[in-house]
C-alpha cells in the first residue's frame, strides 16, 4: 500500500510539477479607474445625438396623436425622454435644461396626451415647438429651428392604429 502511495504521489508530481513550477505572468500595472471612467464617457453620445432622437419621436408624436394612436404618441413621448439620459453625464448643464423642460413645458402636451384631447395637444404641441426654438437660440444654437414636418420621421409606423395611453408597458 505505502509503495502504492508513492507511486500515486511520484507520478502526480511528474504531471503537475512543472505546470506548479511555472511562475504566474507578471502581473501589468493596475488600470486607472479614472481613465476608464473618462474612455466610457467619451464613448456616450453628448447632445446633439439623444437630441436628434428627440426630434424624431417629437414628430411622430405629432402624427400619432392626429391618428388616434394615444399609445404611439405616449409611447414616444416617454422615449424621447429616456434617449436624453446620457447627456446627465455627458453634458450634465444642458441636461438641466432638458430636465427642467420635460417637467414643466413638457407636461401640457403629456396631459392631452392621456386625456386623448387633439385640441388641448395641438396647442400644446404648438406651444412647445416656439419654447424649443427659445431654447436652442438661448443656447447658441439658432439655426436649429423646429418645424412640424409634413410626413412622420418614421414611415414605417401605423399612426391610425386605435389605441389608449394606458396601452404602453411600463
């Protein structure tokens, strides 16, 4: 039995003793925490993208509410404001700004929006479009005037499809 051990032990050691020999790779230094921080942040779009998906959903809004889709037009409303959600980091002042808008300028169209009141939406919508063209002259950024297209920006929806506010998932 002993000479049975020894040889058990004999040859574990003759398999493993070099892979147990082997010195573990040496180790890099440590990445900077901070650098990666900086590298993810500057991979996160600023502004001008989540805005530009903003625009977009604004505008199928639009044609959403003037079908009787209650659901689309929510559903993009609560949409355009989620795609703003990297400017908190990415531009934390101008996200105020947005911030700032959704809750209070934002809310009249929202209330017609779950009322299914076109009247109350058109002139809210109007509204917010002369608040939006304020803003971006404020801002420096003038020459970016919001107007009411005449087709949605996504075609490829059903903006007639009867339906309630309450139809979005949470």
């Amino acid at each position: 039995m002993f000479r049975f051990r020894y040889t058990l032990v004999a040859f574990s050691m003759a398999l493993l003793g070099p892979a147990l020999a082997q010195t573990p790779p040496a180790a890099g230094p440590a990445p900077d925490l901070q650098q990666q921080i900086t590298e993810v942040k500057s991979a996160l779009p600023k502004f001008a993208i989540p805005m530009r998906e903003v625009g977009d959903r604004f505008q199928n809004m639009y044609f959403a509410a003037q079908g009787g889709n209650w659901a689309l037009a929510s559903y993009m409303s609560k949409y355009m404001n989620g795609a703003m959600t990297p400017a908190k980091v990415t531009k934390p002042a101008e996200y105020k700004t947005w911030a700032s808008f959704y809750s209070s300028t934002w809310q009249p169209v929202e209330k017609a929006i779950n009322a299914k009141d076109i009247k109350a939406f058109d002139k809210a919508y109007k509204e917010v479009v002369v608040s939006c063209n304020g803003c971006h002259q404020a801002m420096g950024y003038g020459f970016i005037e919001v107007t009411r297209l005449k087709a949605p920006a996504d075609a490829g929806l059903n903006y007639k499809k009867p339906s309630k506010p309450g139809d979005v998932p949470a």
